[in-house]
C-alpha cells in the first residue's frame, strides 16, 4: 500500500460535505439554463450509461442507455445551445433497435450537428452516426455496426473525430492467430459507414507488434494537426508463450491511410522502456493489458506531441508512477526536454497500485499555448482521485495538481479556450466512514469555477452514471442520470464563470412546433414556430379549461415570451395552446408548487 495514508483527511471531507447536503436544497428541474438542472428526459428506469457531445452550435448531443425488463435500451436527446431541447427531435432518438443490455456508451461528433456513438455489449464494440436530424444516418445499420471485441468487458475503446467529417476507433484485442497476441485494432470511418482516406475496409493492426513479438499493454491516439493519427503505446516482449521481457514505450504518426507519415515508420520511436512484464506477473491487480490505459498522447500545436506513460515498477509489489515526453515532428526528443522525459507524478507515495478501472486512464488535453494539461489518479489508503498537472511547453509546471474530482465514471474535456473540464460522481452514499457522499463533481482550470452536489444519506443510490462536452466556447455541458428525488436524464452548462442561467433561448422557426416550461419567479415560458410570419396567439388553460393567461403578438413567432399573470400560478398542470389562424399546437406544462 502507498505510505501516504489521507485516512482523518478523507474522514474530515466526509463529514464537511455531509453537513453542505443538509443545508443545500435540491431544486426541481425544468427547460433553459439557469441555477436548476434541465430535464432532457423524465423516466425512473436506472440509465447506468450516458455520455455527450457537442453539436458544433454550442449545445449538446445527450446519449443514455435507458435499462428495461428485457436489456436496454439506447436513446439520445438534442439539447440546444440555450437549454432547450430541440423541437426538430420528435423526441428521443433511437441509437440502436435492440433490446439489450450495455455497460458504457460514448460519443464523438460528426462535424455536420451529428454524432459517432459507440456502445458496449459485453467485450463487444458497437458504433453507429446519429445525423443531426435526431435519426440513424444512411449506411449504418439500425442496431449499429459490430467493430470487434476486446480483451475484455472492463476495457474501452477510444473514439475520436478526424476533423474532417470522419471518425477513428481503435481498441486492444486479441490478434485471433496463435500464439494469441494482444494489439491494437484500429478503423477511420466516414459519415456512411465506409472506410475514410484510404484506410483499408477491415481495418489495420497498429504498431507493427506481432512482427515484434510483442504484446501491447496500453495505448492512446489522437487526431493529428494534419488530419492523421498519433499513436502511442507501451508493450512487452514476448519471446515464448507466457513468458515476459521489458518492452518499450513508442509513439508515431501515421496518416489518415493508416500508413506511416513520412520520416516515421509503423513501430515508432522509442522513448523510454516498458516495464509490462511487471505487469503481467500481477494478474489480481494489473493484468497483460490491464483497463486503465498507460499511454496517452496529444498533439503539441507544432507538428509534434505529448506522450504520457506509465513508469511501472516492481518493489515489494507492481505499481506505475507518470512520466511525459515530448517529440517533435521528427521523433526526436523536443529541444530542451530531458531525455527520460518529465516526472508527472501528482506526489511521492501517491503511485497507482492497481489498474482494474477504466476510467482511471491516463489522458492529455493540449492547452492551445504548446502546453498540455496531464490527467491521472492518485491512489490514497481509502480513496483515490483523478487531477491533472499542467505543463508549459517547454516543460515548466504552470500547474502541480490542478482540476480535480474523485475516481469514478471520471470525464474530462479541452473547453475550447485553452482550459480545461473535469466531472466524477458517487452513485451510492456512504457505507463507511471513509466513503464519500453520493454526489456530483465538476472542477475546471484556472480560471474556472466549481460545481458539485451531495447526498449524504447511507448506502441509497442517487446517480446512474455521468457525461461531459465542452462546447466550444470555453463552456461545458455536464449530465448525469438520476434515479432519486430527480428522475431521469438531467444536464447543466458551466462558463469558467460557474453554472450557465440566461442564455437567451435559440429562436426555432422551422416545422410547427411549441415548448412551453415554468421558470420560478418569472411564469410560463413559451416557444411558437409555425413556419410563416403570421400573427400568433398564445393561451393557458388549468385542468377546468378555464384560461389563465393569453397573448397575441408579432413578436412571438419563434421567440420565447412569459405569459402574462403566470409568475404565481398555483402547482399543478397546465395546458398551452398557440395558434397562427389556421393551426393550433397544445402542450402540457407543469408549474411547481
């Protein structure tokens, strides 16, 4: 165990957040940012999976697997930049036509409003492209499209755009020859499910491995500033079957063909060594290929990259310390870095002792300046966190342990203005003394405000599962499933400033359409688009029929308008009616007590 022990630490957290719970109140939910959270989708099934993605219009794509009797279903909801779901939707989308269970689920945009999702079936990838009309795009199968397996269910894959309308996927998996050897499979796909740039249609082996004798322990990729790929990776010797010899660390650059960029080969550069024969003689706690991903690479900004890796080590038991390195565009090492790289470590003492857990991979965000912000855990007696350490590009630390959250379900982002974005959750409330309450964290860098909530009551589950997108403009969009107090498939916008509430609403004037929502201390908002520029009138109706408010105006054709008298409206549920003269919409609005 690492000897630093953060045991009346943790203890004193505990007992501070528990007291926050007690005196916040949790604020009902409804549409459009402010203070509450919006309601992208009401149900009281468990959704254990949700992830998001940016719609390239500063909203959000919102994808959830929303379990039944039977499995699972897969479901996404366009929110726009303003809070409002998206009237174009007729609801939500359907990912996948299968009724099936599936353990995590992630997104990458298309460049066009749309998104790539991929999902898990057991070790199954799947992924499919949901266009921006909230349907499954042409060419894609309708229960998505089977990628491979990998070495094993608690694995992920990495999914990234190529900036050009396409998508990467790259995962580890057995080589299916034998000896059986662990590699990395990898495919760039276009918007209709074809092969992009020249990439071969049944995808590549990367890093030339096999021919090696190598297995690969962890990798990452990342889009190159010319459309191609980084990849780097740590592997292992094999000489025999079962038996393990120290590899390398390596990194390289291919095109968007998936043929070595020129002055580069498949193998790569070597970097540093490789210690995965630790890894493999520790099968309870790392394994030959172990979930927790020990590589990550990003681009610098000037035609070379980042690489981050795991140090393993091997005194009294298997443990991994960080280390960074830069290249340039050649391979070689940058000017004026060392050449064993940088110590990434958080702390002495704080080393990884284990590597079960995805989300504990090791991640690169560029900082947009030549710098890069290295994300990675610290592994405490009784609990471990996940902050990242921001690095200059020449090498200096602008930041020892910067944003911060705990260590599960962890998603981090660039915002899109140099920072960065960070989210965790509990599900379940405290068990022991030592566990945390269930809650919601959100940490960004500097300058970027917080956002977290707590449940302090034991063992009861509160939150299913998380997802995280910047959006492109130094915001950030957080949601989450909730299976208590709140219901269903919840999301706010952060700005470094802190929690998003008056975005103006986006102005839909399209097929016909109303959305109405109750904002307290302000009425019922309402949203009328009939395609035309004639006159519309508003009404509000209670459960008697009798109307309680009414509006005609010019000015609210496809504008968002109060309803005049609604500000004190007593609770309950309320009917909107809009017409243009020749049409009539109704829409269902519930006004909180």
């Amino acid at each position: 165990m690492p000897v630093v022990s953060h045991r009346i630490r943790y203890f004193l957290i505990a007992l501070v957040l528990t007291w926050m719970a007690l005196v916040l109140l949790t604020r009902p939910a409804h549409g459009a940012w402010s203070a509450d959270p919006v309601q992208v989708h009401a149900t009281t099934a468990l959704c254990p999976a949700v992830s998001a993605i940016d719609d390239g219009h500063f909203g959000a794509i919102i994808i959830w697997q929303e379990n039944t009797a039977t499995g699972g279903l897969l479901k996404a909801q366009h929110l726009l930049a303003s809070g409002d779901l998206d009237p174009a939707w007729s609801g939500p989308a359907l990912v996948s036509d299968k009724d099936v269970a599936r353990t995590e689920t992630g997104a990458a945009s298309d460049g066009a409003g749309g998104a790539y999702v991929w999902w898990m079936e057991g070790a199954q990838l799947y992924l499919s492209r949901l266009a921006a009309q909230g349907a499954v795009a042409g060419g894609w199968p309708a229960g998505g499209r089977a990628m491979g397996a990998l070495v094993d269910a608690d694995s992920r894959p990495i999914v990234r755009a190529d900036g050009s309308g396409g998508v990467y996927v790259a995962w580890l998996t057995t080589s299916g020859i034998l000896p059986a050897w662990i590699v990395v499979r990898a495919y760039h796909l276009g918007p209709a499910n074809t092969p992009m740039g020249g990439w071969p249609g049944g995808g590549l082996t990367l890093g030339n491995t096999v021919a090696n004798s190598e297995n690969v322990n962890g990798f990452g990729i990342a889009t190159a500033t010319d459309g191609g790929l980084w990849l780097a990776y740590g592997s292992t010797v094999s000489p025999a079957p079962d038996v393990y010899e120290p590899g390398e660390v390596r990194v390289t650059h291919l095109t968007g063909a998936g043929v070595p960029a020129a002055g580069w080969s498949a193998t790569g550069v070597a970097l540093a060594a490789f210690r995965g024969d630790l890894l493999a003689m520790s099968p309870d706690y790392w394994g030959l290929a172990p979930p927790m991903r020990l590589a990550a690479v990003a681009p610098d900004g000037s035609g070379g990259a980042f690489v981050l890796f795991g140090d393993v080590q091997g005194i009294g038991q298997v443990v991994t310390d960080y280390r960074l390195q830069r290249v340039d565009a050649t391979g070689a090492i940058a000017a004026g870095w060392p050449a064993a790289g940088l110590s990434a470590s958080p702390a002495p003492g704080l080393t990884a002792y284990e590597g079960r857990s995805a989300t504990l991979s090791l991640t690169l965000h560029a900082d947009l300046s030549g710098g890069v912000f290295a994300g990675r855990p610290s592994f405490f007696d009784h609990a471990t966190e996940y902050n990242f350490k921001h690095f200059t590009a020449s090498g200096a630390t602008a930041l020892l342990n910067g944003p911060g959250v705990g260590a599960t379900g962890v998603e981090s982002a660039p915002r899109g203005d140099g920072g960065m974005v960070v989210a965790s959750y509990s599900p379940v409330g405290p068990y022991g003394p030592y566990q945390p309450p269930a809650n919601l964290q959100l940490d960004q860098s500097e300058p970027g405000a917080t956002f977290a909530e707590y449940h302090p009551e034991p063992v009861i589950q509160w939150y299913g599962d998380i997802g995280l997108t910047a959006t492109g403009d130094g915001g950030s969009i957080l949601a989450w499933s909730q299976v208590n107090e709140r219901y269903g498939i919840f999301a706010i916008r952060m700005n470094p400033g802190g929690i998003v509430t008056g975005v103006p609403p986006t102005p839909v004037i399209g097929a016909p359409s109303l959305r109405v929502r109750f904002v307290r201390g302000e009425g019922v908002h309402a949203v009328a688009s009939f395609s035309t520029d004639q006159r519309v009138s508003l009404a509000l109706y209670d459960l008697a029929g009798r109307r309680v408010a009414s509006l005609a105006s010019d000015a609210t054709l496809g504008a968002d308008v109060v309803l005049p008298g609604t500000r004190d409206l007593p609770g309950g549920v309320y009917f909107a009616r809009a017409g243009d003269g020749t049409r009539v919409l109704n829409a269902r609005v519930i006004v909180a007590p």
